[in-house]
C-alpha cells in the first residue's frame, strides 16, 4: 500500500544548486508528517528526477550530498517498452576520476522503467491497474482529501496506444493535457 502524504509544487530556480527551490526542497524532506492516530513520519527516501536535460547537475550536486539520508538521482528509461524493470540499479557514474572515466564510488542515477510503472499503476486496460484499487490491502494508493484535481488528471493524462509503424503499443500523452 502507498499513501500520498504530500503534493504542492515549490516555486524558485533550479538551475543553482543549493539555492532557490533546493532549499524550500531540503527543509520539506526534512519535515515531519502527522498522521491520523497523532504519529509522525519522516521521510527515509526519496528520488529527484534527473533527466530533463537542463538541472542534471544541480540534481546531482543536491542529491551527492544527501545520499545518506535516501536521497536517489533516477532517470527515466529511454526505452518505450515493458522490457525495462521499474526500478534498476545504476551502473556507470556521472562522476569522473582523474583519468576521465567514470568513477568507481560517484553518483549513480537509477533508471527507471517508466513504461512498466504505467503499466502497474494505470493498467493496461480499462479494468487494471492499482489506482482502480479500492479499500485496503496490498497495492492500493491513497490520497488526502484536500490534493487538488489536478493532481489526478496529471496522473491519468496518458494513454497506452497503438505505436506508429508497429503493433506494439506505447503510453503516449493525451493531447492538450498536462503531466
């Protein structure tokens, strides 16, 4: 089971690492979460998208050091099929040693098999996927009452479809639609 215990967006420049929305970021991983019977929860993980080809390395500078407190750099894979797991260790380093070549203990951004995530939360029909889950138990999500509407047309905003040129069939975002 999963329970969303928090969705806003933090406003400010990512380009800077350590400046600007990294700090707003910093001090909400840092935050403790009530829950219902009066318990607090601390975040213990998390992932920060790495791949939008512009803030990679601010990601990188803010995650490197934070590394001891769960913090994982994750890209999504390049691969637009169900081949790809969920969640693969990394392999090569964004760091460099001396020689040029990637370093045995660098930063090591985790890839993500996009497509089979969709696949488990959305489903690949109509009928599947765990967001239709309801009640409790094993792969059901849950959300507070007050995230807003957006949040799930978000989340919903693609679609597994026919490929161009191919029988496959590829998630593809809705037209107009944010995500």
């Amino acid at each position: 089971e999963s329970w969303l215990v928090w969705w806003g967006e933090i406003y400010g420049q990512t380009m800077v690492p350590e400046a600007g929305a990294w700090k707003d970021l910093d001090a909400l991983l840092l935050s403790e979460f009530p829950t219902p019977n009066g318990s607090k929860l601390k975040v213990r993980a998390a992932s920060i998208d790495s791949s939008d080809g512009q803030t990679s390395d601010a990601v990188y500078t803010f995650v490197r050091k934070r590394k001891r407190r769960g913090l994982m750099a994750i890209k999504g894979s390049s691969v637009n099929d169900d081949s790809r797991e969920i969640f693969s260790t990394p392999r090569a380093s964004v760091d460099l040693n001396y020689k040029q070549k990637a370093s045995k203990f660098g930063l090591r951004p985790f890839i993500v098999g996009t497509s089979r995530a969709k696949d488990l939360i959305l489903g690949v029909d109509a009928n599947a996927g765990r967001i239709k889950l309801q009640g409790k138990g094993p792969g059901r999500m849950h959300w507070y009452k007050e995230v807003r509407p957006d949040y799930f047309e978000q989340l919903v905003s693609e679609v597994k479809a026919p490929a161009r040129n191919s029988r496959k069939r590829v998630w593809q975002k809705k037209s107009s639609v944010r995500n």
